[in-house]
C-alpha cells in the first residue's frame, strides 16, 4: 500500500481530489480503491464541458471483477479528461494517485472541499474497512 | 461462519486478497488477476480447490445407484479411473448440480461436487441412495488442488515418485490414478480441469497440501486465485453452477444437452421431465456473446433480441481476448441484431458459438 499523499482530500466513496496551482481541481480513486478493485479493463470517461455535482456519478471504471461509479468530490464543470485511459486502464492500478488520475473539474464553489476527509480521516477509514 | 481451507495461512502469507466464496475465505488474486489468467494459458498456475467438496460411495449396488442419480450415463465408464462430466437433476429436470463421476471400482465410485451446494447435494445423493444400500461418505480430510496450463502436467509430474513418471505422464485425458508426491504423499491425480488448459487436479491428504503446494511452487508453478479461475473457465466456455444454470434450468436451456444420454431404458431423475420439454421444443437457449466495442458485459444485464428479451449469466472481461465476452439465456429462434443494456445504453454484441478460446488461442469468430 503506497503513502497518501497529504496534500489530497478524499470522499468516504474513495475518490480524490487535489487543487492544482492554477485552481482546477484533479480527481481520481484511491490506492486503496485500485486495489479492492482489482485490475481494470475500462474507463467510462465524462464529455469535456459537462457539468457535474459533488456526489454525483461522474465516470465509471469497470475491473474484471466489478464496475464503479465515481463521484465527483466537487460540483462544476469538466475541463479536461485523462485520454490516456482509453488504452491503459491498468494505469490507475499502477500509479493512482499520479497518472492514473480521471478527470479535472473548474470547481464553482472551492467551498465544497472543506466537507471532505483530508488524509489522516481517509487513512482512518480505510484502516476500520480492513478490519 | 466462514470456512477455511487448509492452506487458508500460505495464501495469506503470500499477500491474497482474500473474499468469501459460497461460505469459503479464498484467494480472488494474488496481485494482479489478469497476471494469473495469462499464467496459466502460457506456462502453468495453480488453484486451491479444496472447498470442493469430495464425496465417496461405495457399495456393491453404486453403478446402480448412479444410473438412477445422474443424467449422464455411468456406463460410458468402463475401465478403472476414468471420469465423466454429469448433472443431477430433480423432478422437474432442473439441474440440482454438476459434477464429476470417477470410477474408481466396481463398489466405489467418487463424486466431486460444488462447494456453494455441499448440504443441498449431501442430502439429494443421501435421500436417494438409500433405496440402494449405498454408503455415502464426505471425504473433509481431503484437499485438493488444481494445476494447469500448457506446462503444468511436466511440473507435476516431475515432483511425483520416479517409478510414477511414465504411468501418469500417459494418463489419459478425464482420467485419474493414484500416485506418489512428494515425501512420499499418497495423491489421486486427475487429468481435468475448469481453464480449457490440460493439467491435474490433484487430491491430497490435508495434512500434506501445504507440502504439496510449496514444492509445486519450488517447480515454477504460480499461485492464481478464484477470479482468473472464473475467467479461464469463462473462455473455455464451461457452465457455473448457480449463474449458468440452477434448480429451475435444464441442462437444454444450459447447452448441457451434450451431458444427457437417454439411454434405452434407464430411469434417472428428471429423465421425464427433460423428454418432455424436449418434445415440446425448448424455449430458452444460452448462446454465446461477444462485445467488440469497449465495455464490459456482467450477469443480470438485460440482452435485446427479435423474440424478446434474456439475461447475461456470466459475463466478463476476456483477458485472452482483450474483450467482454458472456453467456446469455435468450428466447429460442432467430435472435436478430442482439444488444445488450449496460447502464442504460444499448450496446450491439455478436452471438457466437463458444469457448472462445481453445489450447491459448481465440477460436474462429470470436
């Protein structure tokens, strides 16, 4: 299990999301999550320009095993999605908190961060699940 | 209370991501699933089976008894060890469960029956073999372990006594002997398997599978779990119990009917109700499908057809295929353009006849 980074907030549903230096908001799923999952075989990626809800159904990743949805931490609207995904899957097992992030959102109200778990709550949680 | 197999502790230390299995703590994976499916279609993994569960009958009236219990008729089994693929069936000719049938002797036959239906099958072989003085005796004492893949009859023969070597290396295919393993481990092999790939399952005393599964990792087979398990038997186009068929299908509306003898004059249990149902004409069939476009086909999703609607059984990703492939139970008749339902969206598959894949290769038109 790799470290959390602590500059990352988190839904309880394993989501994260890190406000980049120009004030865009990256959103992708846990190490964790990538690993309950299992490998991943697809991405259903959200349209450029769409606009979302904080907890809403965003993006699907689909493992052998299951398909999740994933919510947005955020509400807004989407400026930009990992393409890289269409052909590598397997890119959120292997780096999720980095490359294998999924799509980046123009939050319309940064407030909605503060209602999320920062790491040590999220590391706290993950840790009860296990047991 | 969830059970555990004996070699629960060794798939722990070797980091499985443990889940419940039908009331059973096992391995999904160890790592990477897909890893694990590829291991075995290229080289040779192995595969904790032991909640399986293993049944003896003896008695001198057991054939008999056979002939009555199972679709498939136990006198194709003719010489000592040989296997047979068979369902039991109830009254009304749905499947109660799948098994195998070895015969072992001409007063001992072993079943080995799925671990989802342990009591449901326990009592259905118990109830009926009475009338036919059969001794029924579950064998807990037993483990059991599944090796496959192209190299896996070579490693385990090469852990196997010398003087074992040549007569299990010509062991046929849907048969079984015992052997010598190593420390001198008394084992049942059995040329069967649930991947499409040839190997052994290989059953040995509890108190020795732990051996047993470390000097086969010694010999370069690699640890897979139950998920690259379901998807192997998923290419090779074999039924599970519980999502292909169950109590209410017939081995017709599973493509099992290749597993029905209607021998002249044998009265097996569901025999009636199957001539039936045939002499109307089936109304369900379980095809094959195929999803080219991306996307991933799972059970319970709704499939579209010219006759109506039916469902997907298994359904998953292919790793061999690099695509979603599933079985469906569809309206009988001419299907039309088929589509699939996933998440709202009505995606167009291709019906095809299965497995998908044979000996590590895609077959023709998938």
């Amino acid at each position: 299990m790799s470290e959390i980074p602590g500059d990352l907030k988190f839904l309880k549903s394993h989501e994260w999301a890190r406000v980049e230096d120009d004030g865009l908001v990256r959103v992708g799923i846990s190490d964790h999550a990538q690993g309950q999952l299992g490998d991943l075989v697809y991405v259903e990626l959200p349209e450029i320009g769409a606009s979302v809800q904080a907890g809403h159904g965003v993006a699907v990743v689909e493992s052998v095993k299951a398909a999740s949805d994933i919510y947005s931490p955020v509400s807004g609207e989407i400026v930009a999605v990992n393409e890289n995904l269409n052909d590598k899957p397997e890119t959120i097992n292997e780096d999720a908190f980095g490359d294998g992030w999924i799509f980046l959102v123009r939050a319309s109200d940064r407030g909605e961060l503060g209602e999320l778990l920062d790491a040590d709550a999220y590391a706290e949680l993950i840790e009860n699940e296990d047991h | 209370m969830t059970e555990k197999t004996v070699l629960n502790d060794t798939h722990r230390a070797l980091g499985a991501r443990m889940v419940d299995f039908g009331g059973w703590d096992m391995p999904i994976n160890y790592g990477s699933q897909i890893e694990e499916h590829h291991v075995v279609r290229r080289d040779a993994g192995m595969f904790d089976v032991s909640h399986m569960t293993v049944v003896d009958l003896h008695g001198p009236r057991t054939r008999e008894f056979l002939r009555h219990l199972v679709a498939n008729s136990v006198d194709k089994l003719k010489v000592q060890g040989k296997a047979l693929y068979t369902c039991m069936l109830n009254e009304q000719g749905g499947v109660v469960d799948d098994l195998i049938v070895y015969f072992l002797g001409e007063e001992f036959f072993r079943l080995v029956v799925n671990a989802a239906t342990r009591a449901k099958d326990l009592a259905w072989i118990e109830q009926h073999a009475k009338a036919f003085d059969v001794q029924v005796k579950e064998r807990p004492d037993f483990a059991m372990i599944a090796v496959q893949g192209p190299n896996a009859r070579a490693k385990v023969i090469g852990l196997l006594a010398e003087v074992d070597h040549e007569r299990i290396g010509k062991l046929g295919k849907f048969a079984a002997a015992a052997a010598q393993g190593p420390h001198g481990m008394p084992l049942f092999v059995a040329r069967t398997g649930y991947t499409g790939e040839d190997g052994f399952e290989i059953v040995v005393p509890q108190d020795q599978a732990v051996a047993l599964w470390d000097a086969l990792v010694a010999a370069g087979v690699a640890p897979a779990g139950l998920g690259a398990r379901d998807t192997l038997r998923l290419e090779a186009g074999m039924n599970l119990y519980g999502q292909d068929m169950d109590d209410d299908v017939s081995p017709w509306e599973a493509n099992l009917g290749w597993t029905i003898a209607l021998d002249e004059g044998r009265d097996f249990i569901g025999r009636k109700a199957l001539e039936a149902q045939k002499a109307d004409g089936v109304k369900r069939v379980m095809v094959g499908l195929v999803l080219d476009d991306k996307g991933v086909l799972r059970h319970g999703q709704t499939v579209l057809t010219a006759n109506g609607p039916g469902e997907i059984l298994s359904g998953s990703f292919a790793p061999t295929l690099n695509k979603a492939v599933a079985f469906a139970r569809i309206p009988a008749g001419e299907p039309g353009e088929v589509r699939v339902d996933i998440r709202g969206r009505e995606v167009p598959v291709r019906v095809v006849k299965y497995p998908f894949v044979r000996d590590g290769k895609p077959c023709e038109g998938v």
